[in-house]
DNA sequence: CGCATAATATGATGATCATCATATAAAGGC
DNA sequence: GCCTTTATATGATGATCATCATATTATGCG
C-alpha cells in the first residue's frame, strides 16, 4: 500500500462534499463531473475510480446534504426539550440565510423539482433524506399528538414552500417580511411563544 | 400573405402550449428546442422564426402554464363565494391528481426549485405568475384578515410543499395520506368546512 | 535511493443540444 | 395553373458533457 489507507476514502469525502453543495446550487442535472472534481481540487479523470457513474455521485451528495444538515441540527437542539428544538429549527430554517444560501441548505428546499426526473436510486436517497427528517420533527412534537408524521411533513411542506417561494421573490425586503410572517404564524400554530 | 394572417401565431400558440407542458414535466434544462417542436408536430429548425431563443419560449411557456391554471380556477370557482373559492382551490391544489400529473399542474410546485438556477428573464416571468396567484388567493380571503398577501402565501407555500412532497414518497397509499391529512389542516385553519 | 503500485491527470470519443444557414414546400393573388 | 412570399424542413456547426483508455505522478516499502 503506498498511500496511506485512508487517502482514497478522504478525496472521496472531499468530493463528496463538493458534490453536496454543487448539486443544491445548480442541480443534480446542472452540475457537472469535471467541475464538481475541479472544486474537490481534482481533474476530472480520477473520477471514476471512486464512483460508477455520475449518478452514484449524486446519490451520495444527496445522503451528504441530508446527512450534514440532521448533524448540524442534532448540535443545535442537543440538551433542547421538544419545543425548545422545534422552535431552533423553525427560527434556523424560515430564514434569510437559509434562502440566499442553498448550497448548505435543506435539500427539500433546492432539489425537490428536480427530483420526480431523476432515477431510482437519487430518488430513493433522497426518500430516506426526507422520512428522517419527517420522522426527526416528528420526535419533537408535543407528546400525545395525533398523526405525528402527517403532521412533521405539512411543517416541512410549509417550511420549505416558504424557502422556495421567498427565493423566487426578487426583492430582499419583501421576501423577509414572508418569511417573518410565515415564522410567526408556523411557531403560533405550534404553541410556541414568538 | 400567402399563409392566413393567423397561420403563424396559431403555430406559435402550439408550441407553446407544448413548452408549457413540457418544461413543467421535464424542467426549463430538460427540454431540448427539437423535443419541444416534435410534441407540437413541427420539425426543430422553424423554430428561431418564432422565438429568439430557447429562453425566450420558456418564458412563454411559464407564462401560459400560470395563465392556463388560472383560467381553469376562475372557471371552476365563478360565482362562488369567498369561501367556497378557496375550499375549492384547496381541494383541487392538494390532490393525488396534481401530484400525479405535473404537466398540467402548478408551476410553483413543479419549478420552484429549478428557478433560482435561471436567468432574469424567466425568474421575472415566475415571479409574475407567482403573485398573480398569490393575489387571487389573498382575495379569497375573509374580509378584514390582517396581511392577506401573507397569509395567501404561506397557504401556497404548504399547498405545494405538500405536492412535492407527495412526489417524493413512492409509496402511493401513503402519499394520499398525507395529502389528505394536510388538506384537512390546511382547511381547517382557515375556517372551512371539512 | 530506486521501484512497484495506487491515485490522479491527460486526452480521446460519441452523444446531445442550441443555434444558424440554406433548401423545400405551401398558399393565395394573378 | 403559375409565381412570389411566407412558413417550415434539412442539414451543418461548435459547444458541453459523461465516460473511458492511457499516461503520469506520488508514496512508502525494501
């Protein structure tokens, strides 16, 4: 072994990760291998000595992107009671922040157009992404509620379709006022204090 | 004129409404000129007389999938109330037939997430469509309701939050399910009969 | 310090596509 | 029925891209 053991599996990761966020900025079909790897810091060659085909990239950014973001919230809501954490990600995810930066963003809210175009596997990746985030907001609603899934998707439709619309508004000043409001009434509905 | 005065602009008609389908089934980059003009009986190269540029006839697509959507509503909710309009928008929006058939659906829960990765003039066209429909719900509204434009919306953020991600989850039971679950919300909420 | 090999780079190949240049066809006035 | 003009078709062109074949580099063992 002439390389250490790990350096594959770390240019992978680095790859990976260029991967996850190429592929939520300009989409799994707007993204191309040469330029994923030319952000890895590669040339486009050694690409396929670590995946089989462009699709399995994408699959894999797919399970990053969702990956990152559930760790990134696990750090966040650590030690939180149910709403404390229901009320961090509401206040995290209907933001500004979140709609002018996509690439580190929830997957939901960049790639679900794309998805119904892709095949299987990215499909099926991106299914399991969103049954564990279903199931995560699930976990944080208050005990005894009806239906908890149904109810964790309508807020991850409402919070993304939020993020999705606020993007395709042109002017900042109007889109934070939508995204306040949107805010406000998700976390009134919840019983959360403001 | 050797071709009647209309010859031209029916053609252009065709194309368009076969771009309108087509960009909402396969999105804006999915689309080739020559798929475009194939659906609409035409071979690709007349194509350049009648737009300027593959942009250009997403633009008009996008314009005439918002104009289409919004005829059908005002034909199935004329004469009807308040109320009943936005029962019946519900009811129609939040359905296994939308998910099922994005073609013909809404171009915000069928483009959203390609939008952002556009060029200007096609997020303009978007973002028209997009408040016209907004508008029109806010006017469905309850006299006097506070910020309607926000709370319309927020509506349209989880209707078609809801449809994408119905289209995400294979499993067709339970993706009826939570269409159903979030009609019923979604109804509730805002004071309408189940 | 050189060598065997794993990892990456360079450089095709064939496909798809937007765009454009040129050729053909259709249609109504004469 | 023919001829002019408008509308459409045929057929490049050059670009981009996924994929693959082959060359080069880098690493640590002997």
């Amino acid at each position: 072994m002439r390389y250490s053991d790990t350096h594959k599996d770390e240019t992978r990761k680095t790859v990976v990760q260029a991967a996850a966020a190429a592929v939520r900025s300009k989409g799994p079909e707007g993204v191309s291998v040469a330029e994923v790897m030319a952000a890895a810091g590669l040339t486009h060659g050694g690409f396929y000595a670590h995946f089989p085909s462009k699709e399995a990239l994408v699959v894999a950014a797919i399970d990053e992107a969702f990956g990152s973001s559930s760790r990134r919230f696990a750090r966040l809501t650590d030690g939180a009671t149910r709403s404390e954490a229901l009320a961090t990600f509401v206040d995290t995810y209907v933001t500004m922040r979140h709609r002018d930066h996509p690439e580190g963003g929830c997957p939901v809210a960049t790639l679900s157009s794309d998805l119904p175009r892709q095949g299987r596997a990215v499909r099926d990746a991106y299914e399991r992404g969103l049954w564990s985030l279903v199931r995560r907001i699930a976990g944080w609603l208050p005990e005894g509620t009806p239906d908890p899934e149904s109810v964790a998707a309508s807020l991850v439709a409402e919070m993304a379709g939020s993020v999705l619309i606020a993007r395709a508004i042109s002017d900042d000043a109007e889109a934070d006022r939508l995204l306040a409001a949107a805010r406000h009434r998700i976390k009134h509905r919840m019983g959360l204090p403001p």
